[in-house]
C-alpha cells in the first residue's frame, strides 16, 4: 500500500482497515446499541453489547452506561438503578448479581455450595429374598381351629394373634 501511494498517514491507514473490514450493517453501531434489548441472561447481553461496542470508535463511557442500563429487562433495570452506578463494569456485576438474586427466589435455579462428594454416604438398600427371611411357621388362630386341634395348640401356648377369643390371645 505504501508503494501504491495509499497509505499517505497511520490515520488514513487505519480508516481504511476499518472501512475494509467493517460489517456492512445499514444501520451504524450507535442506533444498535440504543436499540439492543436484554432478551436472555446478563451475559449474553454483555456478549451483544460488547461486539457492538468494539465497532465503535470514542462513544462516550456515559453513553455506553446509558445504553447498557436502558437494554436491561425492568426488574433489573430498577435493580440496578437502585445502586446509581457510574461504570459500565459495576452495572454489569450488580446486573449479574441481581439477575441470580431474581433467579434464587423464583427458584430456578440452585445455589452451587459445594462441588465435592457428600460428608454422608447414601446407605446402600440390600434387595431381600424369600431366602433371607427364617422360615417360621405362621400363628395359630384359636377361633379357627376345631376344638381338638384348639386344646393342643393351648397346651402348647400356640395362639398369637391378639382378640381372637381365647385366653392365651387375651394375655396379649
């Protein structure tokens, strides 16, 4: 370029760079930045804001703190607000702040304590089979029983249900 006589100064240089490089937007960057709108979380907002910034040239930091507050969801914005910040770098922490504080409440999302392994184990549940239980013969019911059968099974103290009539299920 400088042998071509086109690159006359380093001013002249570096509008031309940015005119060749430039994204051929119709609308200039400073009519997207007060039109740019919050539509999902603070970070991608950010992410938008700061690209559209970075094609710019010497906008006035006042004017980026009022573009970035004005693209705020309303309950951020007041939020924020609230705390009259004067750098963009404030807003945008109190606005990630506030955003997980709205988040918390709603329920959302779960505040993050911890990322290591539990203190408590969960206690491991052993299946159990019909083999694992002893093999105990089922109580006698008294008031069931024929009345030879009732007379052995009170002999031998063998009535274990409760309110069956009987003596022995009356001890119970």
């Amino acid at each position: 370029m400088y042998h071509n006589k086109q690159l006359a100064s380093w001013s002249h240089f570096t509008s031309t760079l940015i005119k060749r490089f430039q994204p051929r937007d119709l609308e200039s960057p400073e009519g997207q930045l007060a039109k740019l709108q919050q539509t999902t979380t603070v970070g991608d907002y950010r992410a938008r804001f700061e690209a559209i910034t970075n094609r710019t040239m010497f906008l006035p930091p006042l004017f980026l703190v009022h573009c970035f507050i004005s693209g705020l969801r309303p309950d951020l914005k007041t939020a924020v607000l609230i705390h009259k910040p004067t750098e963009l770098e404030d807003i945008i922490g109190l606005a990630q702040l506030h955003e997980q504080r709205f988040a918390l409440e709603k329920g959302f999302i779960k505040p993050t304590l911890g990322l290591g392994k539990p203190i408590l184990t969960t206690p491991k549940i052993v299946p159990s089979s019909a083999s694992s239980i002893p093999n105990t013969p089922a109580p006698t019911n008294l008031a069931t029983l024929s009345s030879g059968a009732k007379a052995i099974a009170i002999e031998n103290d063998d009535c274990s249900y409760r309110g069956c009539g009987c003596q022995l299920g009356a001890a119970f």
